[in-house]
C-alpha cells in the first residue's frame, strides 16, 4: 500500500513536529508540578502562562477568562452542567440545536433527567440554524443558548454574530461549541457576544486530551472538577503541562497561518467538489455550498451505503469518514443529516472528506478517481440502483 491519504482532519489532526517539539521539554526536564515552589515548577508555571496568553490573545480575550481542560468533551459538559447549576433559581429553559456535538446534545438529555427544558432549534436544508425560530424559542425563565460555531459533519458556519446579538438583547448567556472552528476562523468573543466557548487542541494539530473554556470575566460559573485550587479554583487537578504547553504552540501557530491555509484549503476543497458532483451522477453536497469550514465537504452518493464506501477507501489507504467519530461504528443515521431533512436512506450514504494544510493536489486527484471508481461499483452491485435504472430508460 502507497502513502495514506488523510482526509479525516475533522476527526483529529496530525500533531505538529514543532507542537510535540514544544512538548518534550515538559515531560523530561521541567516535571515539576506548576504549584510547586523550586524553579522546574516554575517553569511548568510560566509554560502554562504563556499558553494562556497566547489562546487569550487569539480570541481577544484576557488571560483569566482561558480555563484549560482536558478537552472539548469536558468543555462542553462544563459550560452546560455548570451554567444550569448555578442558574437554577432563575430559570430551567436552555435552547440549543438538533445538529450540535453529542458532547453537547448528551449532556442536555442529562440536563433534561435533572428537571431541566431544553428547546432544540432546527435546522434549515443546509444546515444553518433558524434564528427567528430561536429567538421565538426563548422564555422567561430560558439561561442558556448553546449553538455551536461550525459543524463537524458538514462544516456549516453558523450565524454567530446574530446569535450572539439576539441572546445579548433578552439577556441571556450564549455558549458556542467552536471546537471545529477555533483555529480555522477568525473569532473575537467580544465582538460576537460570547459568554463561553469551548475548543480542543487536536482539532489544530495540538495534542490530544487538553482543551479549553473560555468564560467572560462576569459569568458567575460553578467549578466543575472539585479539589486543588488550579485554574482559578474552578477546575482541579494538576496542570497538564505538555499538553498545555503543545496547546499555545498550536493556537500561535493557527492563528499565523490561518488566513494562507483557509485560502489554501478552500482552493482545493472547491476542486473537490466541483470535480465529485460533476462526475459522479447522483450525487449532492450536504451542507452550505460557501459558508462552510474550508476544509470540510460531506457529499451523500445515492444508493451507496456510507460504510461499504468508507471499507473500500480505507483497503486504498484513504481516511475519510462518514460523519462524526462517535457515530461511526453504529449504523444510526446521522443526526445532522436526519436535521437537513435528508431522507434515512441518503442520510445513510453520507461521506466526509477534511483536509489539512498537507493535503496536496495530487491526492485530491486520486480521491476523486478513487470514489469514482468504488461508487460505480457499489453501484453497479446495488439492486436499488439497477431498478432505478430500468424505470428511467422505460
Ligand atoms: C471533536 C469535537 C468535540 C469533542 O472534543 P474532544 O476534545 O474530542 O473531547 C466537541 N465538539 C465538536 C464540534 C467537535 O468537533
């Protein structure tokens, strides 16, 4: 087998040379616990600083709104839990949407057990939330609005800034999930009225298992991990310092390189496209056409089944996947798709393809013969597709 193509970057991201370069030091030299007092505790201390200086930076945020965390995951069930606890007296009622992370959507059927309401917004046919639909939803008693930035199956960028205004003018605190954007789209939390927002380093070539929540300096939050007094003494546990440390060097190094490789990858994602719906008949892009990530396309192919396409890619050495990670592996529709209103059946044959800076031209080119090739065949032993093929030459 040739090379890998990787084109799974929504899943996870290769980790920079110079982010585990940035690392190592903190593993092997300074260990010290960053409480401690001697100077190789220091230096944890500074490292972790420094980190949050720079994410703040990135955001136009300050430095002791950056809580670091061991992830998306727990950024998510932090901002929810967190925010639904400490707002109880005033109101049960979060909206959020059908499309987000089941980090989010889970954490709010928990929230529902505890006696909470949660709203969710749908979506429209490609995947922008209904605004108006939102603000109607809001009540007396509503606390929160979680709405994620961009969506990792499809890419959709959502309509922040109007969110943000919407939930500023009624008062309410505003949670965005921006794990699949932070890195890849300029965001300044001020600007856009954001109270919380969640991010993962391995999204942008960071390590794995560290992330943050950002909290603006007036939201009144419970800590979520009780015990030592790190992060403000509202996330215990001793700092992840490698991890943090990998985290800074990503977020510099995203936010540098940003505008080149969204224009980069947008270049080449739009070849993708343009190339895959051309040539291969029945097919449709799932998501909005422009107002997407620039890595991210989600194609459905009609009568293909999403997960023989995805074996036969990967027997190539081509990484794709057929939707979020977490839904891989279990033959469920999507539920971003099922939100599209994609009927099950092409719901079921979806395809998404997210590349990197490192995704060149040529492998663009071979993905696209690649699929192809394997939907023609998958086709050609599909029942469904040969009745369909009768009844359109009768
Ligand atoms: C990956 C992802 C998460 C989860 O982040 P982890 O760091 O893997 O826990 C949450 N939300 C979105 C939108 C994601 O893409």
């Amino acid at each position: 087998m040739g090379k890998l193509i990787y084109l799974d970057n929504a899943a996870t991201t290769k980790t920079s040379p110079s982010v585990v370069e940035a690392m190592l030091p903190y593993f092997s030299e300074y260990y010290g616990n960053a409480s401690g007092i001697y100077s190789i505790g220091v230096k944890s201390r500074e490292a972790v600083s420094k980190s949050r200086e720079v994410i703040a930076s990135t955001l136009g945020a300050k430095p002791e709104e950056i809580y670091f965390t061991a992830g998306g995951s727990e950024s998510d069930n932090w901002a929810l839990k967190a925010t639904a606890e400490a707002l109880r007296e005033k109101g049960n009622h979060i909206i959020t949407t059908k499309i987000e992370h089941h980090a989010i959507l889970h954490t709010c059927e928990y929230l529902q057990k505890q006696g909470f309401a949660v709203t969710y917004i749908n979506v429209d046919e490609n995947g922008l939330v209904k605004t108006e639909e939102l603000e109607q939803a809001i009540r007396p008693e509503t606390i929160l609005i979680s709405v994620m930035f961009a969506n990792n199956e499809i890419g959709t960028i959502q309509p922040i800034r109007e969110i943000g205004a919407i939930a500023k003018k009624h008062g309410i605190l505003f949670h965005t999930d921006a794990v699949q954007a932070y890195g890849q789209k300029p965001i300044r939390v001020d600007d856009l009225n954001i109270a919380m927002l969640s991010a993962s380093a391995h999204k942008l070539n960071g390590p794995k298992g560290v992330g943050f929540l950002y909290i603006r300096r007036d939201v009144r939050i419970r800590s979520f991990i009780h015990g030592g007094a790190q992060e403000r003494k509202r996330r215990a546990g001793t700092e992840n310092v490698p991890g943090i440390a990998g985290f800074g060097q990503a977020a510099a190094e995203a936010a540098e390189t940003m505008e080149k490789r969204a224009a980069y990858e947008t270049r080449l994602r739009n070849e993708l496209i343009d190339r895959i719906l051309k040539e291969i008949p029945y097919s449709r892009l799932n998501g909005h056409r422009t107002r997407r990530l620039p890595n991210n396309a989600n194609f459905s192919f009609q009568f293909v089944e999403g997960e023989s396409l995805l074996i036969m890619l990967d027997m190539e050495g081509i990484c794709a996947s057929s939707g979020s990670a977490c839904t891989s592996g279990s033959l469920d529709p999507s539920h971003v798709l099922l939100a599209l209103g994609l009927p099950d059946e092409i719901a079921h044959g979806s395809l998404r393809l997210t590349l990197s800076a490192e995704t060149t031209g040529e492998e663009i080119a071979t993905t696209v013969e690649t699929i192809k090739r394997i939907v023609a065949r998958l086709r050609s032993m599909s029942p469904q597709y040969e009745d369909f093929c009768r009844r359109r030459s009768s």
